[in-house]
C-alpha cells in the first residue's frame, strides 16, 4: 500500500512495485488507509511523513497501536536526525529520503519484504 499526498510520486511508485508482481492499493488520506489495512491483508506500506490532515507519524502510531502487522517503509524528503530519533521509538522497518533512485527502492522492499518474512 501506498500512502502519500503526492499523486505523481503514488503513480510511479505504483507502476514499480506492479512490475515487481504485486498489487497496488494506493490513498492519499491517511485514514483510508488505516481503514484498509483493517480490513485487508496489506502486506507493506510505503508512507509518506509530511500529509495534511493525520500525519504519516500519526498513521503510524494508530497502526503500533491497533497491532497491525504491516511493515512499513517511510518515504519522505523531511528525514532529519530527530525524525529518524522518533521513527526508531515507533518502530520501521525502512526509509526512503526522497528524491530517491528506482533501484534504491527495489532494494529496500525486498530488503524489508524478507527480513519481515524471516522474522
């Protein structure tokens, strides 16, 4: 699942992950996505930070707080050293900085996919 305002950028990263073989469910609302993800079997989520109305930490903390067992990469171009402070208390399992190269996402969803399955 895809989580970012940026309707451009859920477009691409959509595009990708189709051709690495998996569905793509995509909201630019973070309660959507909460809402999906209880409904439905999400296998990751890739998150925007910066959205307007409830955050991606905001989105975050209510996923740790319902146990969701999602793993979730952070995509976003406001990652300072206090973000990554407050992103490792609430727990990820990867980061993105934007601008970021195609590749480099690759790696880190079959990164995160298999130590989330290993583990």
């Amino acid at each position: 699942m895809i989580v970012d305002d940026n309707e451009e950028l859920r477009s691409m990263l959509g595009e990708v992950l189709e051709r690495m073989g998996h569905q793509v469910q995509s909201t630019d609302k973070a309660k959507d996505a909460l809402s999906t993800m209880e409904r439905v079997n999400i296998d990751l989520v890739l998150l925007d930070l910066k959205m307007p109305g409830v955050s991606g930490f905001g989105l975050l903390k209510l996923m740790r707080r319902r146990q969701l067992p999602v793993p979730v990469i952070v995509v976003s171009a406001h990652i300072s050293q206090d973000v990554v402070k407050e992103l490792a208390e609430v727990g990820i399992e990867g980061m993105l900085a934007k601008p970021f190269k195609k590749d480099r996402m690759k790696e880190e969803i079959e990164r995160v996919r298999k130590a989330y399955l290993s583990g």
